[in-house]
C-alpha cells in the first residue's frame, strides 16, 4: 500500500503522545471494568467500524451564493483519492469512498481502481446527478429528470444512471445512490401522482439494469432546490418507492434532510423494523440540508441514531449491515481536517451506542422507568470514549491525533504547489 504520508514522521507523533494515550486509556478501562464493561471489546469494535468518504467533500462546497476556493483543491477524481487516502490514513476509519457522476468521471476506470487499492481504499455507492445539466447535454434537467414530463428527458436521466452502474461496476461498487431535486415551486405547476408516476416508471427501468448483487439507494429532501413540492420528499415516499421498486431498493437517510426537530432516530428504527434501511448519509444541520460537520451541532442525536443501529445488529444479526457515508461540504474549514474529524464522530456514536447497557434498558422500559430508561441512554452518551477511538487508530497504523499530525505534516503546502489554483475549479461541480 502506498503512503502519502511519511511513516517516520507519523511514528514521531505517536511516540510522543503515547504515554498519554496510555494513562487515558487505562484510565477509562478501569472506570468501564466496574461497569462490567472489557475496554478491549469496544477497542475492537471500534476497528471494525467504517464510514466511507464522499468524493465531493475534499474539495470546497460553498453555498448557494458563492464559493470560496481553498488552497491545493483537487482538481480531477485522481487527486481527491489521493486527499482521501490521507483520511484514511490518518483516522483508519475511511476506507470506502464514494465517487459521484459524471462529477467524478474518467475514461479509465480501471486505472482509478488500481489506484484506490494501492491506498487501501475501496469504492462504496456511485451516486448519479440529474439536479444539474452538464455542458452539451441535449435535453435540459430544469423541469425534472427522472420525472420530466419530456419522456426524452427521462430517459437520458435513466441512461445516465445505468451508466453510472457501468463505471461502477468497474470500479468494484455494489449500490446506487439516487437523489433527485425533482419537484415544483409552484402550487399547480405539476401534477402531485403523476409525477410520482413517472419517477416510478424511470426507476423501474434503472431498477431493471442493476447486478443482482447491487443494492440502489433511495435519497429523500424535504426541499431544495424544489421549495414547494419534491417529489422524493420524506422517507414516507422513499419507502413506498423501495417497497414498489423491490428487495434491491432501498431507503437512505441523510442527517440533513429533514425539517428541524424531526425524530431521524425514529425514521431510523421504522426503516430498519421494514427490512428497508439501506444506508445514510451523516452530516449534521442546524436549519436546513446545512452539510455541516457530523456531531457538530447535534452530536445527541447521532448518538440515538446509533442507538437504534445497536438495536436493530442485535435484532437482526449480521444481515443488518446499511451503509455509512458521509456527505457534508466545507465553506470555512480544510476540508480534509472536517472529513477526519466527522469519521471519527460518526465513530464516536457507534462506539457509545456500544456501551448502552440494552437488558437494562429493557428492564427498565418494561417496568415503564422512563426516568432510568432515559439515564441508561445518557450513561452510555456522557461516557467520554476519546481514548478508544484514539488507540484504535493507534493499532491500526493512524495517527492519535490526526488533525495535529495532519496540520504540522506539510500536505496541504504540498498540494498548493502540485495543484495550482484554476479559475472557477470547483471538485465537485457546485460553483
Ligand atoms: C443532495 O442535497 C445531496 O445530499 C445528495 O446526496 C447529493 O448527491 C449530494 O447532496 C450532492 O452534493
Ligand atoms: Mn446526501
Ligand atoms: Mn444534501
């Protein structure tokens, strides 16, 4: 495997924070073992845990109203490898990615592939775009793709994603992801069932192209850039699509993409209860799809989201496997250091749901305690768990601190050098 960052210089760092780590780390283990708790389970469980990388989010987002190109951005899906690489290599927590089409083309697949195993790395869902047109596209996305009343439009939307099941295919995926801004602005500007009619129609055809051993993902949003009426709004919708659609389709959530103060952990629990909870895209939202940091406003929450993945691997067994991606942008932060920082709080979550004591908690439902059912949740959430993550990495090769190490490594210089600002260059498309 090859290493884009220096090995000595991470061995440095670990030495010199090792002793600490240590100490922290025996620390936490003897307050788990009066608990009952073997630290050593949840070190493990914690390398076993994965979030995969959205192609998209190493390069700068920016919003609706501008966009601030940081330094060393890269400029084509061979260099956002590379920035996903040292991800990986520093939290050993991202070892999947997830490319996005036609943002994220090449005409050889096959090389990029060989790339990606030379760091490690895999590829997780291809998500299509239809939310935007591409330059000499022949029929415009700008009244809906897989819904468009143009039965030529829909069917160059279908082809794309069929499309993008091909080069996936070459590279090693085994989903699709399909979000689409379908929808009305205007009360009236579209028929509510019929377009829902024709999404299902255009579906069923993407449906039909899929590898038996492929999942598709079904993204819902409650709005944007559709604002009175989108199509694929809830999971209501989603799940009625994947139910049509059949076993292969199923329903993805992104943190982001529902009103505020919606209960995502009991969407979580409902899809997962229907054998339709297909993945999620993990973000964190204040207001709207903010595609903020994960855990950054709202860490509780992506706690009791995990606590129903708990829930639901110990229901279901090792069948229940959805797929973890992260799908956020960056505005004000390097990119690369918000991507390390939201795998290692999506692991946060997963190894503190590890820690709800489940037969107590059933007790204590059972006996209708809401107090104590509430304060065993909590117990697990308050437990500060840094230590584990952090000797997680430390086993599995990544650095303790991996913002640190990253910021005092040199990369972002060296890529400013290598990757010379463009007019415009945006990664991911949205400028
Ligand atoms: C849409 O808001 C979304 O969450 C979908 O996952 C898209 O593919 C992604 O963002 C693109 O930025
Ligand atoms: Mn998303
Ligand atoms: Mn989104």
């Amino acid at each position: 495997m090859s290493t884009i960052i220096d090995s000595g210089r991470l061995a440095e760092h670990n030495a010199q924070l090792r002793a600490g780590l240590n100490a922290d780390y025996e620390a936490l283990g003897g307050m788990l073992a009066r608990r009952g708790v073997d630290i050593e389970k949840l070190t493990a469980a914690a390398q076993g845990f994965a979030v995969a990388l959205p192609s998209w989010g190493v390069g700068t987002g920016g919003t609706r109203f501008a966009r601030f190109p940081g330094r060393g951005e890269p400029r084509n899906v061979f260099e956002k490898l590379d920035d996903c690489a040292v991800i990986h290599q520093l939290t050993r927590v991202t070892p999947g990615v997830s490319l996005h089409f036609p943002w994220d083309k090449t005409t050889d697949p096959a090389a990029l592939r060989q790339q990606a195993e030379s760091h490690g790395l895999y590829f997780d869902a291809v998500n299509s775009n239809t939310f935007q047109d591409q330059a000499g596209q022949e029929h415009t996305y700008k009244f809906g793709s897989l819904t468009a009343i143009n039965a030529d439009t829909r069917a160059q939307a279908v082809r794309h994603n069929i499309e993008c099941i091909e080069l996936g295919r070459v590279l090693g995926s085994k989903a699709l992801t399909v979000w689409v801004g379908d929808g009305a602005n205007f009360p009236g500007q579209h028929n509510l069932r019929g377009a829902l009619e024709r999404y299902l129609g255009s579906m069923r055809e993407i449906y039909a192209a899929l590898p038996a051993d492929w999942l598709m993902f079904i993204e819902h949003k409650l709005f944007e850039p559709a604002f009175y009426a989108t199509t694929i709004a809830d999971w209501g919708t989603s799940f009625a699509c994947a139910q049509t659609l059949g076993d292969k389709a199923r329903c993805l959530v992104d943190l982001g993409h529902h009103a505020p103060n919606t209960n995502i952990e009991m969407i979580v629990a409902r899809l997962a209860q229907f054998g339709k909870l297909g993945g999620f895209h993990f973000n964190d939202s204040k207001y709207g799809d903010d595609d903020l940091d994960s855990g950054s406003i709202n860490p509780f929450q992506l706690f009791l989201v995990f606590n129903e993945l708990a829930d639901a691997a110990e229901r279901d067994g090792a069948a229940f496997k959805p797929a973890y991606m992260l799908d956020q942008s960056h505005n004000v932060t390097d990119p690369i250091e918000s991507l390390m920082n939201s795998a290692v709080e999506v692991q946060r979550a997963f190894v503190q749901a590890q820690l709800v004591d489940r037969a107590a908690l059933r007790q204590h439902q059972e006996a209708n305690d809401a107090l104590q059912s509430a304060q065993a949740l909590k117990h697990a959430y308050r437990t500060d768990v840094s230590a584990i993550l952090a000797m997680a990495r430390l086993r599995a090769g990544g650095a303790i601190d991996p913002v640190a190490f990253y910021r005092g490594s040199g990369y972002r210089d060296r890529a400013a050098e290598a990757r010379p600002a463009r007019a415009g260059a945006s990664s991911s498309g949205i400028v």
